[in-house]
C-alpha cells in the first residue's frame, strides 16, 4: 500500500525526520505473548511517580464508516482490513506533563509495519500538531514487542486549549501488523507560580512560593486572615483537616 502520510497526520518525510531524532527504534525491548505489562505507580497523585495511561485495543476507533478493522483471535490484538486509522482522545488532567508513550504491538511482516502518533489539535479547528511518532519499522519482524519513545520535548496537557490523541495505524491487512495498546507516560505538576504575590508576608521570593500559591490557587488556603499566609506558624489540627479535605475534594455522601 503506497502512502503518502503517516496516519493522515503528518507527511512521511516528515515523519523520518521525527523518527531519526528519535531513540525509539533502537529500543525496542523484546516481549513474550502473554507476558504482564508493569503496573502503574500506586501514587498517582503526588509530583514524583511516572504514571501510565494506557489505552487498549478495544478503546481504538476507526475515523469513518468505511474503515473496517478485525482482532487476531484469543488476543487484545486489534489490526485495519482495509486502509484508514485507528484512533482514541486522550484524556489525562490538565497540567499533566507527557514524558514519554509506547506502542505494542505485533509486526511478522517482512514488508508492513505498525505505527501509532500522539497528536494534539487546538481549538477551534485549529492544525493537527504531532507531539510523538513511533514506526514498528519494515525490516522489524520479531513478533510482539515494546516500542516506546522518549519525548524530545514534553507535552504540558492543557485542555482548555485543545483535544489529546492517539492514533494507530498498520498497513497490512492480514494480521501481520496488529496493535494491542499504547501507553501514555505522564507526571503530575505544581503549577507555575505567578507573577504577583497574593500573600503579604510571602513574596516571590520565598523558597514555597510557588507551592503556597498553588494552595490557594486550588482554594486549599485563604491564608491567616489580614492578607497573610502566616508560613511560619504552625499548623492545627484542624486547619490540617481542612487542607486535606479541600485538597481531595472529601464529602458526605448522599
């Protein structure tokens, strides 16, 4: 099948571009059938854990109605009858700062290859942007396999602005080429301090800053009273209870 695009994105010279400075095709890490993907961080909350989104075969969706697509039996593999995409919003909280994505997938032909995209398109209407690009390759052919990539330039998710992608693609119709899944790998953020101080006694030059303000940003905090945050008293218990319970959003159930 001769294409002039990779995954209706982006042209294909400018997908080789992507591709060459990229890590992804040289770290490729073997997989067995079968074999269980690592679990996600437990701690999806905090600013440390690298956490994984994934988005499984059964969640791809052909673009229009003449796309016809079929699974290899037995499996989460799910590959194109016909030519077209598959593809799935990405729904991941604002702030959240994308680090890296991975197809798997399954490629036994000497000719086709699997191929997946992250992709953000602002709004209103405004042009697809590609944030990622992963090819299982021609000359690839071992079966199933990782192939993730490190992004160049991460992508700060910002909702308001647009609409988060992924796309799947393969480009023989006969089960050769199949994807299973692709994983999103995302950190939380603290946002980025403003320019003005909303705290008298906390000015921007104050080592938490930028985490104070981000507690009252979140309505956490509404400081001391008289303006003030007061950062060197301390803390009841229940101003603690109250943090938290603003923090997650705790309430009695109806």
């Amino acid at each position: 099948m001769k294409r002039d695009t990779l995954l209706g994105i982006v042209p294909r010279a400018a997908a080789m571009v992507l591709l060459a400075a990229s890590p992804a095709l040289g770290q490729l890490l073997p997989r067995l059938t079968g074999e269980p993907t690592p679990p996600a961080a437990t701690n999806a909350y905090g600013t440390t854990s690298q956490t994984i989104y994934t988005i499984g075969s059964f969640d791809l969706e052909p673009t229009d109605s003449g796309t016809t697509f079929t699974f290899v039996n037995m499996t989460m593999q799910r590959y194109l009858t016909n030519s077209g995409i598959l593809v799935s919003p990405l729904h991941l909280p604002s702030g959240a700062r994308v680090e890296k994505f991975e197809l798997e997938g399954c490629d036994t032909s000497s000719s086709g290859e699997s191929a997946a995209a992250l992709g953000f398109t602002p709004q209103p209407g405004g042009t697809v942007q590609t944030l990622g690009l992963i090819e299982t390759g021609t000359l690839f052919e071992g079966g199933c396999a990782l192939f993730p990539q490190t992004l160049a330039s991460p992508a700060t998710i910002d909702n308001k602005s647009g609409t988060y992608f992924v796309v799947a693609q393969n480009n023989t119709f006969d089960g050769t080429t199949s994807v299973a899944a692709i994983r999103v790998y995302y950190r939380l953020q603290v946002s980025p301090a403003p320019a003005t101080a909303t705290f008298g006694d906390v000015p921007s030059t104050n080592l938490y800053f930028r985490a104070i303000e981000a507690l009252a940003a979140s309505g956490i905090t509404t400081g001391c009273g008289g303006g003030n945050f007061c950062p060197g008293q301390y803390v009841t218990r229940g101003e603690l209870a109250k943090f938290l319970a603003n923090a997650l959003g705790l309430h009695w159930p109806n």
